[in-house]
C-alpha cells in the first residue's frame, strides 16, 4: 500500500470509530429519557406558586392511588448547620427513623412535643448513637432548647409516593399513567395542615400542571438574633473542647 493510500485508510478508519463513539454516546444519552417510556412510566411534572406567582419551596406534595406502589427510601438524616436545621423541611414515610448529626462546633438540645412524636435528645454534639423512630403519621415541629430561632418540620405520611420541592418549587415524579389523589402541605399554611388538591388524571404522555396557594409565602430563614456579651459566654461555654 503506498503512503497516500495508507494516510487514507487510517483517517477513515479514526472516522469511523469517531462515528461510532458519537453514535453510542448519542444512543446511551437517550436511555434515561427513553426508559420510562419502555417501562410504561409516564412523568408528572408539578410546581407550586404562591399567590404572587413566586415559586414555593420546601412544599410537600404526595400521591395517593391504586396500584402505586410505595417508593423506598434509604438512611435519613436531619443535620444541625450553622445553628439551624438543614433540610428545615424533611418528608418522611411512616415508620422511618431518622438521625440529628449535629455538624456545628457548639452542642445542640433538639426536641419535639408534637403528637406525632414526642421526643428529646439532651445537650450533644455529633451523632447520637440512636436514630429517632417516627411511626405515626402527622407533623412534627422541631426546636432547639438552646437556640430558641431554630425550627424544623419533619412530614411523615403514609403516602406511597411523596417529594419535596425545590427552589424553583418543582417535583417530577415517574409514575404509571392513571388517576391519582394529590395533598399538599407547607409550612406556612396558618393551621399546617395539609390539604386535599383534588384528583390528577395522568396519560401515557405525562402531565405538567401548576398548584397556585391562595397565601403568601415567606422564605424559611433560621436567623440568631444580635448576640449580646452573655449569650456570647453561653455559646462560648456550650462549644466543644478542642481535639
């Protein structure tokens, strides 16, 4: 084979593997968006506006309906950062036990007297050695005996599918097409009760809807007040000791 020809013949064939690597890469980026599609899923595709049409994070929504089978969920956990409860809002299903890292250099005393749960994990820092077991269903409002700013929510229903909105006050749920009823609860509902959204009829082709509240929402903000020269001391003694 002369020179040229053995040019040609390598640029063809670096051609070809080009082209076969950006055909499977173009093959293996559509999976994901193909798969539900293959197993008879389709894509709900909710969002939740205030009043003024600002999205709503940190709204729970869940979904009830025959056949749906229940999602799984893995190891929970509802940390303390910078003196505040991060998630603020968590979801949960009935029957999760949940663990309290405490992620700040100064110990924490989280604790609920809500009916859903009543607890109490006295002054530490870092991990307890147990998680918190929520078996009933219902709200649980969490504070801080220590830093009275501090609030958290923990949601734990029976639902079998449920989620979490994000800054954009967005969820997407993968489902089977069919009929399902839609609650929604948040923490600024006056009463924080959860309520009833009515029925979605979801299709083969997905659904795309917004939920507008009829209130107006405040961002979840965990602020300290101004420290002071005794609550400096207090904090100062509550740190934890050098390693």
């Amino acid at each position: 084979m002369h020179r040229v020809d053995r040019l040609s013949f390598k640029l063809a064939l670096e051609e070809s593997v080009a082209m076969t690597k950006w055909g499977w890469g173009l093959t293996l980026g559509l999976l994901p968006a193909l798969l539900p599609a293959l197993a008879g899923a389709a894509s709900l595709q909710l969002q939740v506006l205030d009043r003024d049409g600002r999205p709503v994070e940190f709204a729970v929504l869940s979904l009830e309906g025959a056949g749906l089978a229940a999602q799984t969920t893995g190891p929970v956990e509802l940390a303390q950062v910078d003196k505040a409860f991060v998630p603020p809002v968590l979801a949960v299903r009935t029957g999760t036990a949940v663990n309290f890292p405490n992620r700040d250099r100064v110990r924490h005393h989280v604790y609920s007297f809500s009916p859903a749960k009543r607890f109490e994990l006295r002054l530490y820092s870092g991990t307890p050695a147990e998680p918190v077991l929520f078996d009933k269903p219902g709200l649980v409002v969490l504070g801080c005996n220590i830093h009275d700013w501090m609030v958290g929510y923990l949601y734990i229903t029976d639902a079998p599918l449920f989620a979490v909105t994000d800054a954009l006050g967005r969820v997407n749920f993968e489902l089977p097409p069919g009929d399902y009823q839609l609650g929604l609860w948040h923490p600024s509902n006056p009463d924080l009760l959860p309520q009833a959204r009515g029925e979605l009829a979801v299709g083969a082709a997905g659904l795309n809807q917004s939920l507008s509240l009829e209130w107006q929402v405040a961002p979840l903000v965990q602020r300290p007040p101004a420290p002071s020269a005794f609550g400096q001391a207090f904090e100062d003694a509550l740190r934890e000791s050098p390693q």
